[in-house]
C-alpha cells in the first residue's frame, strides 16, 4: 500500500514537471525518495521562469478532501521559499475532476498536534494551477 | 580513474553547496551521475537568493589550465539558464591556490570539435566566487 501511494505520487510529480516545461519553465524535480541524494531536503518541484520561482510540494487524491501535511515537511518548504525568494505551493491533482488547484503555503492549519492542514474548504475555493501560471507568466 | 575522478567532483559540489547554503541561499545539487533521476538534465548546481537565480557547472582542476566541456552539456545549460532568468557559471576550484573562480557561459571558446573550453588566459582573469556572491547580496 505504502509502495503503491509512493509510486503514484511520482507519477504526478513527472505529469506536473512535464507540463511546466511545456509551459517554459526550467524544473527540477527532487531525487525519488529513498535514493541517496535525499538525505538533504529539497521540495518536490522547483520551477523557474524568468526569474520567478515557484516551490512545490505536490499532492495527488482523487475527490476535494482534507489532506495532512507532516510540520517538518511544511517549514523546510517555508525555508526554501524565504532564501530562494520564490512562492511556495501546495499543489493538488484532483483525479476525478483532472485539474490540478494550487494552495498557498500561508493557507494551511495548523493542527493540534502540530502538523499541517489543507482543508477541504480551502481546496474548493483555491486557485486552479493555470491562473497560477498564467499570473506567473505575466509577471515575467 | 574514472570513478576517482567523479567521486573527487563530487565531493567539491558538496563543499560549494555548504558553502552556499551557508551564505543564505536556497540550494538544489543534480542527483549524482549513474542514479535514475539524471535521465533529465540538471545543472550541478541551482543556487537561488531573494528571486537571484544562480546555474552552475562545477569543476576541480589544481591548477590554472584549460578546461573543456561538452557541447551538449553547454547547451543544456544555456538553456536551463534562458527559461529560469538565471545567469549560468563554470565554476573551477583551484586547489593548488584554495580558490574558487567564476566564468559567465559566455566567456567559453567553442573548439573545432565544436565543444567549449574555459580558456587558462580566461580563468586567470575570472573573479573570485566571493565576488560574485557579494554582488548578487547586494542586488537582493
């Protein structure tokens, strides 16, 4: 079970860095858990578009739910963003919708024991990706 | 020799990736040559600082001399550099002087092979990578 979840989320994560190439951006996916290289922290995504950096920490369900993100997970993201400069995301494949919404790290709960929340509320009236990028690329 | 010399290369990105963090910037390092993730080109190293995008190839070499890199891999980095807004660099540890050195890409020699050299002449006069990160500090 723990395998198959694993595998799926990098299924997503290869579906997402393909299509933001597509879209112009440089990505850099981090190395699949379990190797090596992921003794150090890197967020799942990193996507760069002309000097504009989008960090990513990406999610796959198949229905708008609440989803549970681990606190220590959430402030090396924070980390990330606040030395690169760069906008932090929650990123989220709705399966049986086929869109991807995008949650703003500073839109998440904490919970009682400390860890992290997307409410299913905030996942119903959040971005879709292509808004997102779509600003991004204005931006640039 | 092949391996020693990888492992050598290896063991200077870390020590540059170190050195960054500890300057403030968020750093990713490409996966280690041989792992699966390298199917997809990344630059040894992306340094980003306050939306400052820094693209690195890293060599060792103990003295001043020339350097040659494949043209592939130049390209790769010019484009990786162009999508991010990134400013990309050789960067050459001279360990005989302690000293790491900086070259633009666009300071490289295309050979008849058409591959690219980091002249001796033009690594004399580079800058000092302290120098460069001064400068991006100051643009942050």
């Amino acid at each position: 079970m723990g395998v198959v979840y694993r595998r799926r989320g990098f299924h997503y994560e290869r579906e997402l860095a393909r299509m933001l190439y597509r879209e112009g951006f440089a990505v850099i996916r981090a190395p699949a858990s379990g190797s090596r290289a992921k003794r150090v922290f890197y967020p799942d995504i990193v996507a760069l578009y002309k000097k504009n950096i989008l960090v990513f920490e990406v999610k796959a369900r198949s229905e708008l739910c609440d989803i549970y993100i681990e606190r220590e997970k959430v402030e090396r993201l924070r980390d990330f963003a606040e030395r690169s400069g760069g906008e932090a995301y929650v990123v989220v494949k709705i399966t049986s919708m086929g869109e991807w919404r995008v949650v703003p790290l500073d839109q998440l709960w904490e919970t009682e024991a400390g860890n992290y929340r997307v409410s299913k509320f905030t996942l119903e009236r959040s971005a879709k990706l292509e808004e997102l990028l779509k600003r991004v690329r204005r931006a640039a």
